[in-house]
C-alpha cells in the first residue's frame, strides 16, 4: 500500500513539468558547481605542491652559512587543499595559504584568496555544499507543500481516505515518493563527485570516509526539510499559508540564522584587533631573553649556569657554543608567548564557534553547515590545525639549527658555518589532516542537532497525521 | 438601456455564447434562465467588460462596454452570487469604499447605514467584521453598494442562489422597489418561481444561445416550468 | 481616485494581523542592522584610534630619546625608518560607513608604513574569525539587498490572486475603476510603507549611531535612499508582473521565490564563478616563489648590485665615505627584488582591475548585485575606495621611503629636529562626483529593469483574467 502510494506520488511529479525543470536546473548546478570546483582544486593544489617543493629546494641550496642565519632564511610552507574542498570550499576563502617560518618569529598564515577578489565573492561561491544546503531545501519545499494540502484543496483526499487508507501509511508513501524523486535529482551529482574524488590522489583513501559521513549528515539534513514540509502541509490552513510558513522556515535557515549567529557570536566573545594581538606579543616578547642581545641581564643568567654546570671560568671553554643556546633560550621564551596569546585567540574563536553550534539546535541549517565544512576539511578548526602544523614545524626546524649551533660550533661563536648536508637533513613537512574519527566526534553537537531535529520534524508529521483534517 | 446585439463569446472554438440579441429596458427585470453553462453568466461578465467579446457588442445606456469600460460601469451595480467582500473590514466600511470607487462621497457615515438598514442590516450587524457574516448579511451589503451607486442598470448573477426563503423573499421586495423605480434589471437565474414572480421578461439560455423568449404576464408558473423543461430536454 | 484605493487599503491591511508581524519584522531587522553597521564603524575607528595612540606613544619615546643626552646625535635612521618612527597610513571610515559592512571587515583600513619593501604594506590583514568573513554580517546591506525584497514579496505576491481568489475583484471592478488604476494604489500604497520604513530606519539608525556628520553627508544619504527606493520598485515591478500572469497566490509566491534565489543567490554566483574563469589572478603562491627568486639573485650579486646602486642613484652618493654597508646594500637589495617583481604584482593588479570591470557590466544581470556595489560605494566600504586608499598609501610608502633614503645612505642619524619633518599620512576622502558617477549609473541599472519589467506586467494586466 505505502509503495503504492509512493509509485503515484513519483509519477505524478515525474510528469510534472515544473518538477522537470527545477531537476534539471538544480542538477546542472549541482554538478556544474563540482566540476568548477574540482578544477580550481586541482589547479590549486598542483601549485602549492610545486611552490612548496620550490621552497624546500631553495632553503637545502642556500650554501655554506652558520645555522642561525639558515633559520632566518627560512622557508615557505603552503597550505594543501584537502581532498573534499572541491565539495564545500569552507572557510578557505578566508584564511591564508601561504605561512612563512624562520627563527624568532611566528608569522600568520598569509594571502587570504577573498582578498584578490571582487565583492561578489562575498554572495557565495557555487558549490555542492551551497547547492545543497540553500537550493535543494527549496525544491523540497516546493515539490512537498501541496502533499497533503494540495490533495486537501482538490477534494481528492477526502476520495482517498474513504478507501480506509490510514493516513500514516498515505504520509510515508508521499515522503518516499517524493524522496525517490530528490533521489533523481541528486544522483548524477553524486556519481560525478565520486568519480572526482576517486581521481584526488594519494588522500582520497582517508576522504572516503569523510565523503560518506558527509553524505550522512547532507541526507539527515534533507529528510529534515522533508519531515518539516509535510508536517506544513498536514497543519496548515491551506496549501497557500502552507507555503508561506515553509518558505519563512527556509530564509530564517538559509538567509538570517547564519549572519545573525555570526553577530551574535562576535558580540558575545569578541575578536581583538591585529594591532592589539600583536603589541601585546611584541610586549612580551622584548620582556623575555633576547639571544641576540649579550647585554641582556638573563642571558648573563644562563652564562653563569652553563659555566657553574661545566665547571669552567670562560664561555669560550664551554663543550658546546653558547650562542646556539642563548637563541635556544630566547626562542623558548617566544614559543611560551606564542602560545599563550594564540591559544587565547583560538579560545576565542572556540568560543564563538561553540555558540554558532548552540544556534544550530535553533536554525539546522547552522548545523550542516559546521558539519559540512569540517567533515570536509575545510572549516576554522581544520585551517588551526594546519597553522599549528606549520608552527610545531617551524619550532622543530629552529631548534635543530639551533642545536647543532650549540653541538657543533663550540668555541667559534657565530664563525660556526654549516652546509647544505645539514639543510637537507631537516625535516620535511607534511601535514596530516586530523583524524575523520575526532572530526565527526568534535562535530557532535552538530550532529545532535541535525538528528534531533529530523526525528523531531518526522515525529510531529507523523503525530499530525493521525489527527488528520480531510478539509 | 441595456442592450447586446450579436453578442458573440468563443473559447477555444466552443461557443460560451453564440449571437445573443437583447434588449432590457429602464424600469423592467430581465431573467436569464437555463443550466449551468449555457452562457449566463458569460453574458454578464461581457456586459462587466470582464472578458471580451468575440464578436457583437454589448452597450450600456448605449455606450460601448469595451471602448467605454469605465463610462458605463458608472451606470452599473453587480450583485454576484456570492458577494465577496473584505473579511477583515465591517460591513460600513465595504460599503463606503465601494461607495467611494463608484464616486460617491456625498454619503456620510449615517447615510451609508440608512442605505444598509433599507438592505435589511441593522447598524449593529453594520459594524461588525464581514468575517463574522452569513451569506445573507453579505448579500444585503451588496445590495446597499447597488443601492449607493443609484445605479441605473442592476446586473445579477443568481443572487438569491443558497438564501433561505425569507431572504429570498425580501431580496425579491428589494429588486420590484428598484424597478418601480426605472431600474433596468438584467438577473441570471435558476429559481423559475422568482423569475416568473418579479420579472417582466424572460430568456431561456441553452448552449450559448438564446432559444425562447417570454412575457411573465403571459405565461402561468406551470407553463414556465413546462416550457423552460421542453427546452431542456432535446 | 488614487487616493481612495491607497486609503482603503490602508485599511485592509491594518486590519490583516500579518501585516503588523511582517512591519514589525522588517522594522526589527532594519533596526538590527543599523546597529550592527554602527557598533562595527565604532570598533574600526577604535582600532584606527589605537593604531594613532600607538604611534604617538612611540613618537614620545622616541623624541624622548632624542632629548636624553646618550643619544643627543640622534637615532639612527634605518632603525627609525624600520620600526621606530613607523607610521600608521589609515582610512577612517566614511560618513555613511555605519550602513554597509560591505568589504571593510577583508580589506585592511591602516596599513603601518616602514622603510621596508613595496610588499610590506600586503600583508597587514585584519584578524577575524574566519568563518565570521565567510558568512558576512548582519548589516543593511544584507538586510536591503536580501531580506527587504522579502518583505516587498510577502505583502505582495498575492496582490491581486488574493482579491481574485476571495471574490471581491469582480465586485471592485464592477466599480468605474480600471484595474490598472487599483494595482498602483495597491503598489503605492505598499511601496510607501515598505521603503518608507526602511529608509526611515536606517537613516534613524544612522543619526543615532554617531559619526554621520562631515561635507556631502546629506548627498550620500540621498543616493542612499535613491537605491534602495529603486532596489524596491524593481521588486514591486516583478510582483505586479507576476500577478499580471493571472495565476495563484501559490503559484505567485513560487514563482517569486524562485526568482528572488535567482538573482540574489544564484547569479551573483554564477557572475563570480564566470569572472574568476574569465580573468583568473594569478597565484599569491606564485608570487611568494617570485619574491624568494629575486631576493635571492639579489642578495648573490652584493656588491655589484650595490655599485649599480649608485649609478641609479648619483644624488646618494655623496661625499661621504662612511656610509652604512649593510643599509646601503639592504636598500640596493629592496629595490631590486622590487623591480623584478613589478611585472607579476602588476598582473594581479591588472586581472583584479579586469575582474572589476567585468563585474561592472554583468552586475545589471542581477539587481541585487547593482545594488551591493551601490550601496557599499555609497557608505564607502566597498572595493573602489579601498583602491582609493591602496594608491594613496603606495605614494605615502614612496614620500616616506624618499625622506629616510638619503638619511640612510649617508649614516645621517634622525635628530629632535628631524622627527617632525618625517612624513605623516592624511587620507584624501574619494571625490563625491565620482562616487556619485558611479551610483548613478548603477541607479540606471536598477530603473531600467524596474520600468521594464513594470511595462510588461502593465502590458500583461490588460489581459488580465478578471473571472475564470
């Protein structure tokens, strides 16, 4: 009987020429957008690839030269696509793709793409994500609004439910009729994406399971405007203020929640200014030990240490060169200052990122799309990992040249000269994204959102329909 | 005063109306008769100018509908089947807007209730929201806007249809005073009985043309009934 | 006549308990809007203040210094240039900055100007919770450009289908009124509600968030109104146009909908795809790698470079001999890697400028995006007074770099007399002419489809369905 339905409720649409045409216009975006953005994935990842490897080849030929003048050369790190960002492009936009690493300092993430583009960007790239977060909801809406109302309008459910059809049996078979029909529309884009992704690379074996958690959380997301929209359909007046209501729910989700909780969020825990953020490090930073500057009080601290721990009267016997440990010393106390002034500044953004979840159990939108972009790899979160990749990198590389200052260059002072056996020594980077298994974790107030959502939207509808009006 | 001479109306090749020839004049009630469908109510709408003729043309107070669509609808009121009006206003307030569309703005509020109270609403029944109405009151609105208007020709689409008796009665009071008064009535009908009772001439409708023409003075209840029924048959 | 039908629906409207909500709504996110415009303005001039305190702090210290008489000669220059008497070029926000947010949150408003090179002044970025940019701010323009269409739409995508479809057409226009005289007192009626409150909103929200005073304010304020009354009409056109068609309140508010996505969403994303595919920037990657090849040859060919130094620059070399190797040989360095990397900063200089334009011309495919730019050149946070700003601090860098040279070159140390004469940066405020060129053209933009789109739905009430 639910089949039954289901099969009329599908050929029906499937004979509409409305329907038709939203199928058609829906799924060329869907897959236009993809292709676009697996080009412009492609494209961007080759060339961070070869920048990259330009960097590394130029900091290993930089010739005979003392350690630390090595780190100040420094080199280059760029930030790799990951493997879904040809799905939902995220925040990626707006954070740099370039860090530059060298000794002293920490550099922030620079060139954010949205600036070398015009103000359009900020109305939103075409992508999947967009396609299927804002569009697709509509063409739920207006493929499910008259479901039950528009039956009602007509007389025809008045015909129907004198068959002793039970209404929740008609309300499943209409929500699996018009999901086949979603189905249709969605396939050739998930067939194209899963042509792309197979074609990533090296990555793809790890953005498997991302893809399908991803798809778990898009399917959850649209059954929700489903349940939702039937539930409209049952309640309202008619299939007019139906419509009206469902399309208000649609522009609070899509349109306002997302701004608003982002003025909301920035009310609440509010972001400091470069200026401020950067002072307040440069402060700090000059009240520490200054391993370039032999005056400095603390540096004469760690002389007298070093003499007493080897037991001679001079700097120039020590076993190990002192400059190598004074800039060991100075860069510790950098690192502490780093730390403590960007693990504020993440927590702040935490922070907000936390309040845009809780917002997600008011408007689910705001959830598929946290959910989207983390499980995509794209998100603040994601963009944090890979600054604080670079930035335990830039540590490592420092501290290498820094100890084999100290090992090595005893009693030469900054005479000490290293070559290129040395640069090519260092460590190469490479930056794993977090494991899928703590993304979905750390995404599960999103997921709670989007579920109890669905299983609420689902319950009401089908609540409603015992309690069904013919007209 | 009103007058359609080969008033033609075709959809799509059918025929809604096929040359109606008719003539009401000041002071007499018109009633168009026959089933659903046969082509009343088109007529109507082309003497509203709502839709276009064909061909032929319909004149009011012999000005041309079409060419003259705002001209001859000063001389006209239209008491739909259902008089719809806007729920969320009373009953006075309806009256003075349409009032003031047809351009009369004489009428202050206690004019507009007097026009109401001769349509049968008491003042009290006058200020509530027409939501609050049953087809009757708003009946007896549309009435009051007609009355407002003095207009010179009534155009009625079964306006009695769904009224208990005694409405019914009284909107039949109502129209013979508008006639006395040298109203010209044109009213699309299904009641036989009202037809024969307050109008002076008759038209049976069927598929679009007019197949018989009366004088209610000349012909009994039963003879109406009989011949309206003989058309119907073939 | 007119007059009658706007009154009476005054009255119908009144009487409709949604009109109240959706008035209250629209007040509410005008109102919303406005003061997040403001509070945003009030934190940049906050963080433009704290960049001025910073630099007049360092002045004091310095000139401080300056007067202790261990440094009595005076600091040296390199020092002084590099970080010490650094000095802050920045754009105060504009008269109507509290409106729009537009691009002002992405594009840096001060920039700290050194000695250092042309590529210095790039980087300074904003710091922002990425995901914050990504989404945008609840400001007027967001709530013009997006959700004001909505209110236009919800009060009139059953102008007429409702009238029709609860009986009372016929009975109106039995009446001797044509029914394109009640569609424009419908239209004008809402009209003068809907854009009447908005402008009222915002221009309150304006006067009350502070800062809108200044030459030309009452101009801008104009052109401001001017867009956001055509923005409107165009939206009203379309409704008219819509129920011209003689379809369902349904059918009207699909159809509305659709198109609405349609040119708020949909195009705009399209435009900016096509536009990347047609004039795509080069890549910052490819720049930083550009960098790294000059500075490297640069620095490889030392003396050399510092020999045709001052061949280029016979003035600098003075007389004197003991002029500072290292700041001789960084200056020489700079101005090398400069010049080899002019070309490719130039392209993007160049492919931005012919993005810009081409956004220029496919922006009348969409209103909405006409109208962002409009109103975002109105309240002078948008693209062209942010280019304004760029130009005006790349000559600044050059005043400034051409004050500390010679002082460098020469081992002239920068004494108590000197830190007065070091350059300071005023921000020139964009020409009102120009800035009203452009709005114009796009007001253009923004009539044109609203007369046109008007005339259809006019030409199409003529056969409008009044029964059946």
């Amino acid at each position: 009987m639910i089949l039954r339905i289901a099969r009329k409720e599908f050929v029906e649409l499937a004979r509409d020429g409305r329907f038709r045409a939203s199928a058609a216009v829906v799924g060329i975006l869907m897959v236009g957008a993809l292709a676009v953005g697996w080009e412009g994935w492609r494209d961007i990842s080759r060339e961070h690839a070869r920048a990259e490897a330009d960097s590394r080849e130029r900091f290993e030929g930089q010739g005979e030269k003392n350690p630390h003048s090595a780190a100040h050369y420094g080199l280059h790190l760029f930030k790799p696509k990951s493997s879904l960002a040809f799905v939902d492009p995220g925040v990626d936009p707006y954070t740099g793709i370039s860090v530059f690493v060298e000794a002293h300092r920490r550099n922030e993430v620079d060139y954010r793409p949205a600036r070398d583009a015009t103000a359009l960007e900020r109305f939103g790239d075409l992508t999947a994500a967009s396609v299927l977060q804002v569009l697709l909801p509509l063409v739920i809406i207006f493929l499910a609004f008259p479901a039950v109302a528009g039956e009602r309008e007509q007389g025809t459910l008045r015909q129907v439910l004198s068959l002793g059809v039970r209404p929740r049996d008609l309300l499943l078979g209409k929500a699996i009729g018009l999901a086949a029909a979603m189905g249709i529309i969605v396939l050739p884009a998930v067939v194209v994406g899963a042509v792309l992704l197979s074609r990533v690379g090296d990555d793809a074996g790890a953005a498997w399971p991302r893809a399908a958690a991803l798809a778990a959380g898009y399917l959850l997301y649209l059954a929700m405007f489903l349940a939702v929209s039937l539930f409209a359909s049952i309640r309202a007046k008619s299939g007019r203020s139906a419509l009206v209501a469902l399309l208000g729910f649609w522009i609070l989700n899509t349109m306002v929640a997302p701004r608003l909780a982002t003025d909301l969020a920035r009310r609440l825990h509010p972001t400091p200014s470069a200026l401020e953020f950067a002072s307040a490090i440069d402060r700090e930073i000059r009240e520490g030990v200054d391993g370039h500057d032999p005056q400095d009080e603390r540096i004469r601290r760690l002389e007298e240490e070093l003499l007493d721990r080897y037991d001679v009267d001079f700097v120039e016997d020590l076993p190990i060169n002192f400059q190598g440990v004074a800039l060991q010393a100075g860069e510790d106390h950098g690192n502490a200052v780093f730390d403590r002034h960007y693990d504020a500044l993440w927590s702040t953004f935490d922070h907000q990122d936390a309040a845009r979840s809780a917002l997600g159990f008011l408007a689910p939108t705001l959830a598929i799309r946290s959910l989207s972009m983390g499980l995509a790899g794209t998100d603040a979160v994601e963009h944090r990992a890979f600054a604080e990749a670079a930035e335990a990198h830039r540590r490592e590389l420092v501290r290498l040249l820094n100890d084999d200052l100290a090992t090595n260059g005893a009693d030469l002072g900054f005479m000490y000269q290293a070559g290129p056996e040395l640069w090519g020594q260092m460590p190469r980077f490479r930056f794993e994204p977090p494991p899928v298994a703590g993304t979905i974790a750390r995404l599960g107030p999103s997921w709670l959102a989007l579920g109890l959502w669905t299983i609420v939207a689902a319950a009401a509808a089908a609540w409603s329909a015992r309690t069904l009006r013919i007209d | 005063m009103l007058e359609a001479t080969d008033l033609t109306k075709s959809y799509n090749g059918h025929l809604a109306l096929d040359r109606l020839n008719l003539a009401v004049r000041p002071g007499e009630i018109f009633c168009l008769l026959g089933a659903n469908g046969a082509g009343k109510t088109t007529t109507i709408n082309l003497f509203l100018n709502f839709i276009r003729p064909s061909s032929g043309s319909a004149r009011i107070k012999g000005l041309d509908v079409v060419e003259h669509p705002l001209e001859t609808k000063r001389h006209l009121a239209y008491i739909p089947e259902q008089v719809n009006l806007y729920r969320n206003l009373t009953g006075l307030e309806n009256l003075a807007y349409f009032a003031a569309l047809a351009g009369h703005r004489e009428h202050a509020t206690a004019g507009f209730l007097e026009l109401l109270a001769q349509a049968g609403l008491t003042e009290e029944a006058a200020r509530k929201r027409v939501s609050t109405y049953s087809k009757g009151m708003r009946q007896k609105v549309g009435i009051a806007i007609a009355a407002a208007k003095q207009a010179e020709v009534l155009l009625l689409d079964e306006p009695t249809s769904g009224l208990d008796p005694k409405a019914s009665n009284e909107f039949s009071e109502l129209l013979v005073r508008l006639r006395d008064r040298g109203v010209a009535v044109l009213m699309a009908t299904h009641d036989l009985f009202r037809a024969k009772e307050t109008g002076t001439r008759v038209g049976i409708m069927k598929r679009g043309r007019m197949v018989a023409l009366l004088d209610t003075a000349e012909v009994g209840h039963a003879d109406l009934e009989r011949i309206y029924l003989d058309h119907m048959h073939d | 006549m007119l007059a009658r039908i706007m009154r009476h629906e005054a009255r119908v409207l009144a009487a409709d308990r949604s009109l109240w909500a959706l008035a209250g709504l629209l007040a509410a996110v005008v109102a919303y809007g406005a003061l997040n415009g403001a509070s945003w303005a009030e934190t940049r001039r906050a963080a433009l203040e704290a960049a001025a305190a910073e630099e007049a702090a360092r002045f004091d210290e310095l000139r401080r210094r300056l007067g202790s008489p261990g440094d009595a000669i005076g600091v040296g220059a390199l020092e002084v240039g590099r970080s010490s008497g650094a000095r802050y070029a920045a754009m105060p926000p504009g008269l109507l900055a509290a409106l729009v947010v537009g691009q002002s949150d992405l594009l840096p408003s001060y920039v700290k100007v050194t000695t250092d090179g042309r590529q210095s002044l790039d980087g300074a970025d904003e710091i922002e919770n990425p995901t914050h940019l990504l989404t945008g701010r609840f400001d007027l323009g967001f709530v013009i450009v997006v959700l004001y269409p909505l209110a236009i739409l919800a009060l009139s995508f059953d102008l007429l289908s409702a009238e029709k479809e609860r009986g009372t057409l016929a009975l109106v226009l039995s009446q001797p009124v044509s029914l394109r005289q009640v569609v424009l007192g419908k239209v004008l009626l809402r009209g003068l509600l809907v854009v009447g409150l908005a402008v009222a909103i915002s221009m309150v929200g304006l006067a009350v968030g502070g800062g809108a005073s200044g030459p030309g304010v009452l101009a801008r304020a104009g052109l401001w109104m001017a867009v956001v009354a055509a923005y409107g009409a165009f939206w009203f056109a379309l409704a008219v146009a819509v129920n011209a068609m003689g379809r369902g309140s349904s059918a009207n508010a699909l159809i509305l909908a659709g198109i609405w996505l349609a040119l708020v969403a949909v195009v705009p994303a399209l435009v900016n795809v096509a536009v990347k595919a047609v004039h795509p920037v080069p890549s910052r990657a490819e720049l930083v790698q550009a960098l790294r090849e000059a500075s490297d040859e640069a620095q490889a060919e030392g003396s050399r470079l510092k020999a045709r130094y001052f061949e280029d620059h016979p003035e600098l070399a003075g007389g004197d001999v003991d002029a500072d190797e290292y700041a001789v040989q960084a200056l020489a360095v700079q101005e090398a890697v400069e010049a080899s990397v002019r070309d490719i900063q130039g392209r993007f200089e160049a492919q931005l400028a012919r993005q810009q334009a081409m956004v220029d011309r496919l922006r009348f495919l969409s209103p909405a995006i006409v109208t962002v730019e409009a109103l975002q050149d109105v309240a002078g946070t948008g693209a062209a007074r942010a280019r304004h700003f760029a130009g005006q601090v790349e000559a600044f860098h050059e005043s400034y770099r051409a004050f500390f040279r010679p002082r460098i070159l020469r081992a002239e140390p920068i004494g108590p007399k000197d830190l007065d004469a070091i350059p300071a940066f005023t921000f020139r405020e964009e020409p009102l002419p120009g800035v009203a060129g452009r709005v114009a053209l796009g007001l253009a933009g923004l009539v044109l489809p609203a007369v046109l789109v008007g005339a259809v739905g006019r030409k199409a009430l003529g056969r409008y369905p009044i029964v059946g």
